[in-house]
C-alpha cells in the first residue's frame, strides 16, 4: 500500500477557508437503502480568505452524486469534477446557492460513520469527517452554519424523526409517510449535526434554569429500555445544576434530547441538542448494572452535557484542536464526579488510566503530543492523550492559577470566543490574561509528546533544621522528538513528622505547589526540626513519571498516615509494585519465590485499621494491573509476570484469609440496594476481599461455596459479577454450569452479555483463547457490532495480557484475523483494536518476531483503510 494514498495532514499547513456557509437546509428522505438527501447550502467568499483560487471544493465519499444545482441552474457533467473523496466547481460569483443531491445507502454502512441503521433505526455519526458521507460539503470544523433539517420518513417504521435544534413543522404526507422539520438557530460546524428516526419511547422531565427557563428533556430509547433510563436522567439533571453553580454556564435550548443506540463506535457523542450514546452509557439498573457503570453512565451524561459550551458553543478550528474540547471536558466531568462522589476515588481512578494506557501510549510508537502536529487518520487521534492527558494539562493549570483564576479565565474564554472555533493558543491566552500567570513554558505540555520523568532526592540538614528538595527533570524521545526542553511542572508536596502530621503550612492544609521549570531545581524548607517523611506529587499533580527511593518502611508509613488521600493509595501500589517486582525477579532466576513478611505486615495493619473509607481501602488492597507492571520492565516477561503476581496474591490470601473473611463479614450486609459513595465502597471492599479469598491455592471449598451463594443470592450486578468473575479463573465443571446460567439469564439483554463474554475473555486459565474463538460464533456475538468486538476480542487482547502474549503467537495470529476481517467493515474499530501489538518492540526477540510478522500480513492487505494503516505503519518504524 502506497504512501500517497494515506496522505498525512499537517497543523503548519492550516488555511482559513475560502468560502463560508451562510444557511444549510437539508431534506432526507429516508429509505433503508435508498436514502436521498438534498442540500440546499448558501455559500458566501471568506473575506478574511487570502487564497483566491475560486474553486469551491467540497468533500464527500461512499455515495452517490445525483445532481447538482447552482441557483437553480442544473449543472452539466463537465461543470465540475467529482472524485471518491470531493467535489470541485468554479462558483464564479461571492455568493450562490448551490444544490446537492445524494443517494446514500444507511443499511450497507458498518463503518458507522454518517447515517447508518442500528437495530433498525436511523442515526447519524458525523465527528470528525461522517458528514462528508451525507452530503458534498465543506466538512471542516471552522466552517460554521445554520441548519434547518426536513426528514420525511414511514410512520410505521420511524414514528420518531429527530434533527438539532427545535421542531417547527411536522405533519403527513400520505403513503405511509411523515415530516418533520426541525431548526436549529446556533450557527455549527457540521459534525455536531445529527439525525434520529425510529419507533423509540421518550422519557420525559424538565430542568428549571437559573434564569427561569424550563427545558424539556427527553431520553430516546427502544420500547424494551424504557426503565432503564432513570439514572441517566437524574444524572443530566446534576450535571445541568453543577455547571451552573460552578461555571455559571446554563443551557441554551428549549429541549435537551439523548438518543440511546446499540452500535456506537465510541461512548457518545455531543450533538447540539441531540445527544447521541451508545446504549451502554445510558441504560441502567442495579440488576443489569455495577457499580462503576453506574459512575460511568454519571460521568458520560456529564461529560456530552458539558460539550455544550466547551465543544459546541466554542469549537475547534482544526482537529488538530481536539484536545480543546477533549481535555477540557474530560477536565470537567471529572471535576462533576468528583464533587458527586467519592474525590479521592475518582482521581485514584482518572490516575489508574493515566499511568496503565496513557504512559505507555507515550512510550510505544504511536506517541503525540496532546496537540498532534500530523496525523494520517484523524481518528485515531482520539486517544488517551489528547483526552485524558488533555484534561491533566487543564488541571494543571488549575493548580498553577487556583480555582478563582480558573474561573476568571474560563469566563474570559466565553466572552472572547463564544461562537467561535479556535485553538488550544486561544484557551492558554484567555487563562493567562485573566490570571497575570505566564504559561509561555507551560505550553510546552500541548507541543512535546512523551511522559517527563522527575527525579527526587531529598536531604534533611538537621544543624540548618532544614530539608532540601534537589528535583531533575528530562523527557525520553518520542517519534520524531527527540530533544525537549524542560516542562513547567506544578509539583505539590507533604512533609510529615513522626507522627504523621503535615509540617509544611502551605496554602493547601499542608501541601506546597512548587514550580519546576528547570532541568535541575533545589527547592528550601526552612524551620523543619525533624527529619520528615516525604509525601511527593501529592494528588498526582502533574502527568510525570517519578524516580525517588522510599524505603519500604517509608512507604509503609505514608500508606498509615499521610493526609494526602491519593498518596496513601499511591504508597500501597508502589509497595505493592516493589513486592510483585521483587518476585518476578526470583521467578526468572529460577529461585523460590518468598513473600517480604513486612509487606504482609502492612497489609495486614491495612486491613486492621478501623476503614474510614472503605472504598480506598479497597483499591489500596488491589495489586497493579499486568499491563502497568509491564511497563517497569526492561524486557517484559509476559508468563513470570503473570506468576510473580499471582504468587502475591495467593500468598496474601492464605496469610491474611481470616482478616479477608472478617472484612467479607462485616461488609456483606445487602439491605436496599443504593449507589451512594458508601454504600459502593462497602461493596468494592467486600468483593475484593471474596477475590482474595478465592485467589488461595488449592481453592477453599467453604470459601467457594460461598462465592456461589453471592453470585445465586445477589440482588445486584456488581455483587454477581464479582462473584462471577472469581468463578471464571478456575476450572471445572461449577465453572460452566454457572456461566451456562448467567447466559440463559441475560440471554435478551446485549449490555449484559458484553460482561459474559469480557468474563471469558479475560480469564487465565489455558484454553482461554479455544474458549474466545468458540465464542465468535456464538449466536449473540456479532462482529458488526463494536462492544462485542470490544467485549470479546478486545477484552482478550487488551486485558487478558498473559493469555494473549502466549509464546506460541496464536493470540497474535487471533487478533490479526479479527484486525483484517474489520478493516473491511469498520476501519475505525479495525485500528483501535491494534495497539495492543504496538508496543512490541518492549518484548523479548521471540515475541517482538511473531508480533513484527503479523504487522506486515496486516500492511499486505488489499484496500488497508487509512486507520489500520497508519497505525500499524508507525509500529513498524
Ligand atoms: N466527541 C465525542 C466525545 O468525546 C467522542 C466521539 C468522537 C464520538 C468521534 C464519536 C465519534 O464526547
Ligand atoms: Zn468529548
């Protein structure tokens, strides 16, 4: 596959555009496979355009041009040039009105990009470029318009026609057949427009705004959903109420809609006034719901919510932008849980993502900084940068002006840019004009790809009763970066004393911001009279990788007193990453593994201490994720990896199985079920003691049955799911009678049987991979639809680390397969599936060979889509 068939793009080379879009009316009238849409755009020259070329070049692709209009006037074929990707003509006036005609094909779309059918209804995805699959039009974020949107469509069939906007007319057309025309008065970049017709049911509340205003809202979903929507709900409710309390901001539609669709590439999506989610972020009950699909449910509502004034009221200019919308939203939904849940929690959580995918993103071959400079295929660049470090970039500004400069400078931001599309510059200017702060250096987080790495060392001098801080910085190369200049780094931290007690009196009970900006910097503490124990990067300040030794006794202590919540977390997973380190280490020089019987001691203290929180307590109890832990090696060791952990895990169990079968105990008490910060913390504690308690070798016949009686007695999912997923790791024949019975339970609820699959697939008992390729053809699998594709393979491949590195290459050759049957169907699934086999380089040659061999069958496949290959080119370079 050539070069010049996946052309890069290039931020240095954005042009404002020539000609601008005044109004858009757009007619669908739909029909399964023959979908006509006409567009009747009014086009006017871009006076602020230096390109005169005249030539009005609109993209379009996978459809058919039917006709084309210009003020009326039918276009002869030799009037303009249609290629499989644009449509260029010579207007020859300012301003025109230009029509186009297209046939489009809703039913035959798996990309799902543009207009496609799920469970046979109608619904457009349009971020970043679908809207080229509607209609010839420029389809570039900058270009803002007016849209008025007219669907006719079956009465019986689509009784339900939903554009943006408000509805003006609707009214029947006979034949069966209905319209309604819906207005939306906010000028957009087309990929916030959206279209939904189907027979769905509408749940119905109102939010007063500050101001006065009622708006309508309503969740769209199929007739069998409809008592799953009301934790959607009240989430949309908390989330319109905190952005008005916090950020001022307040709805500006009469009518709030959300649509719920079975096949969603991604989460949801933004729509102005039409949001549209994958059923998975919507749909809801303690039966068929955990506990983190609850928060999650919470968090997404939240975060489309937000987009209506970072994304929507102010856009991007270029996707290379992303990150302006991305990272600030994802900034904000944050914030919202955590102000609605357990804050400690919640960054522990958004910390975990960081460090197990996002570093290692930045350390693989796919590394970008959160402001790409070039990208093949747009997207793939909604990653775990551009989002979730995107949204550290913002928090750090946050800390760097606090929370009132903050605010003066997301307000300035509105009143310069409301309206407007523009770049991740414009946001750093209005923060730092509202706040006096110089951000010049700080920009170099949005520029320079790679995770920095600061390293500590910290001395005490007991004569000058004061602690010195020495701090270094450096950043490794990362794709066509190889030298950095140092980041402006907001580092916050604790001294305790003895006791425990914070020593320092900073602005924050007891914790400094200090600002690192050189390579090398010594920070000063005066008035310290006892050597203190440090208590570094406190709440995870800034996305930075750190090098300090702590002694395991020091760790244990900041693990029993520090006040920094998160740090507390963070010392039990670096005491707990030094514990399963230190045995993989004797696993490989073949010696007996033993576990540190101070380890055990402070797990143990751990688990005695009267649990304030238990839901901390609980992920302080977890071991670090496989894929985190095979980071910190050189060459990773996929099967002594897996071992090594498990070694820890067992050995915990059995030294500590009466503190885990107290702490089961006391937390199995299941009155109503609530999804209050406490009561889902007494269920994360109670489930990750049972997981312990499963985890002995040989398995405790008491304590399996009392993991059945959890899974048959459970009014919950988050209890029959815990339950479950110990049962799935051991074998035997309770093992498929339970997962027989889960089935046959939740056979008529897809969301459901996504954990099913994700149980199986994620197991790591040895004929996983049998099991996962049987499973494929299980008659509720479909390849066509992207969470089974995640839940399955996916799962397998992304999460099942130690099955699917499995030294014969077959997990490998799997992926493979599945990469190449679905570059076919939906390329954008295709490459998302991919990054596990990126980072191949970090094993050992046996490995790196059989993975480096399937990366070229995939770059020998005829009509590779831009995504995979773009991916799975940069992997091999
Ligand atoms: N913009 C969506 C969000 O983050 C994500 C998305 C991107 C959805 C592309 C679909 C396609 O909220
Ligand atoms: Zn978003």
């Amino acid at each position: 596959m050539s070069t010049e068939q996946h052309a890069t793009r290039r931020r240095e080379d954005y042009r404002v555009p020539e000609y601008l879009v005044e109004e858009i009316r757009l007619t669908f009238q739909l029909y399964a496979e023959s979908t006509v849409v006409t567009a009747d755009t009014v086009y006017a020259v871009n006076q602020q355009s230096t390109d005169c070329t005249g030539r009005l070049q609109l993209s379009g692709e996978n459809m058919e041009l039917v006709e084309v209009r210009l003020d009326g006037r039918r276009l002869e074929a030799d009037e303009f040039e249609v290629s499989a990707m644009d449509l260029i003509l010579v207007p020859g006036k300012d301003r025109f009105e230009l029509q186009v005609v297209t046939r489009i094909d809703p039913v035959a779309n798996t990309a799902l990009e543009g207009l496609y059918c799920s469970n046979g209804n109608y619904c457009t995805q349009c971020e970043p470029e679908g809207f080229r699959r509607i209609t010839y039009f420029p389809d570039r974020p900058d270009v803002l318009a007016r849209f008025t949107t007219r669907i006719e469509g079956d009465r019986q069939t689509c009784p339900v026609l939903l554009s943006n906007g408000n509805l003006i007319e609707s009214g029947e057309l006979g034949n069966g057949r209905h319209y309604a025309v819906w207005q939306d008065p906010f000028p957009k970049p087309c990929y916030l427009f959206a279209l939904v017709a189907g027979r769905l049911v509408a749940i119905d509340d109102t939010f007063t705004t500050r101001s006065g205003r009622d708006i309508a809202l309503r969740i769209f979903v199929e007739a069998r959903n409809r008592d799953l929507c009301d934790h959607a709900m009240r989430s949309l409710k908390k989330a319109m109420q905190w952005d008005e309390d916090v950020y001022g901001l307040e709805y500006d539609l009469d009518v709030f809609m959300i649509v719920a669709v079975d096949d969603f590439n991604m989460g949801a999506m933004e729509n102005k006034g039409l949001n549209i989610f994958n059923s998975r972020c919507v749909l809801a009950s303690p039966q068929s719901a955990t506990d983190q699909d609850f928060l999650g449910i919470e968090g997404v509502v939240a975060h489309e919510y937000f987009h209506n004034w970072t994304g929507n009221r102010v856009t991007c200019r270029d996707w290379f932008q992303l990150s302006l919308k991305e990272g600030l939203t994802v900034f904000r939904d944050q914030e919202f849980s955590s102000d609605m849940n357990s804050r400690a929690v919640q960054r522990i959580d958004d910390v975990q993502l960081i460090r197990n995918f996002q570093f290692r993103e930045d350390s693989g071959p796919m590394a970008h900084p959160v402001r790409p400079d070039a990208y093949v295929e747009i997207n793939n660049f909604y990653t775990v940068t551009v989002y979730n470090k995107g949204a550290e970039v913002i928090r750090m500004m946050h800390t760097l002006l606090g929370a009132a400069d903050f605010r003066k400078g997301m307000d300035l931001y509105f009143a310069r840019h409301d309206g407007q599309a523009v770049t991740c510059d414009d946001f750093v200017a209005a923060m730092a004009d509202a706040s006096g702060v110089d951000l010049g250096q700080f920009k170099r987080w949005y520029s320079q790809a790679g995770t920095p790495v600061v390293k500590v060392s910290g001395q005490w001098l007991a004569e000058k009763r004061r602690y010195v801080l020495r701090l270094r910085q450096s950043c490794p190369a990362t794709p066509g970066q190889d030298g950095k200049e140092p980041f402006h780094i907001p580092i916050a931290v604790g001294l305790l004393d003895s006791r425990g007690r914070d020593m320092l009196n900073g602005d924050r009970d007891g914790t400094r911001v200090l600002e690192l900006r050189e390579r090398e910097q010594s920070f000063s503490f005066p008035d310290i009279g006892e050597k203190p124990v440090l208590s570094f990067l406190r709440g995870f300040s800034a996305p930075v990788k750190v090098e300090l030794d702590q002694s395991r006794e020091e760790l244990a202590f900041l693990l029993a007193h520090d006040t920094d919540l998160f740090n507390r977390w963070y010392a039990a997973s670096k005491l707990s990453e030094i514990v399963v380190m230190e045995t993989v280490a004797r696993l490989q020089a073949n010696a007996q593994p033993v576990l540190d019987s101070d380890f055990v001691a402070a797990v143990r203290a751990n688990l005695q201490r009267p649990a304030s929180d238990k839901a901390l307590l609980a992920l302080a109890l977890q071991l670090p994720a496989e894929t985190y832990l095979a980071q910190q090696m050189d060459t990773v060791d996929p099967v002594n990896l897996h071992r090594g952990r498990e070694f820890v895990r067992s050995q915990l169990s059995s030294l500590l199985a009466d503190e885990f079968r107290r702490i089961y105990d006391d937390n199995n008490e299941e009155g109503e079920y609530r999804i209050t910060p406490e009561a889902m913390g007494r269920r994360s504690l109670k489930n990750v003691a049972l997981a312990y308690l499963m985890a002995r070798v040989p398995t405790d016949e008491e304590i399996y049955a009392l993991c059945c009686g959890q899974y048959a007695e459970a009014g919950n999912m988050t209890d029959a799911i815990a339950a479950l997923s110990c049962v799935t790791r051991i074998e035997g024949r309770r093992r498929q009678e339970i997962l027989h019975h889960f089935y046959t339970r939740w056979q008529a609820d897809p969301l459901v049987l996504d954990k099913w699959f994700t149980l199986q697939a994620v197991s790591p008992l040895a004929d996983t991979l049998a099991e996962v390729t049987r499973l494929l053809a299980n008659p509720s699998f479909s390849m066509k639809n992207p969470n089974k594709v995640r839940a399955l393979i996916g799962a397998f491949c992304s999460g099942n680390h130690y099955r699917f590195h499995d030294v014969s290459g077959a997990g490998y050759a799997f992926l493979t397969d599945r990469i190449i049957e679905l570059n076919a169907t939906n390329p954008q699934i295709a490459a998302r599936m991919l990054s596990p086999l990126t980072v191949w380089k970090r094993y050992d040659p046996v490995r790196q060979d059989l993975i480096r061999r399937q990366l070229e069958r995939i770059l020998a496949v005829d009509n590779l889509s831009g995504d995979v290959y773009e991916i799975a080119r940069k992997s091999l370079q």
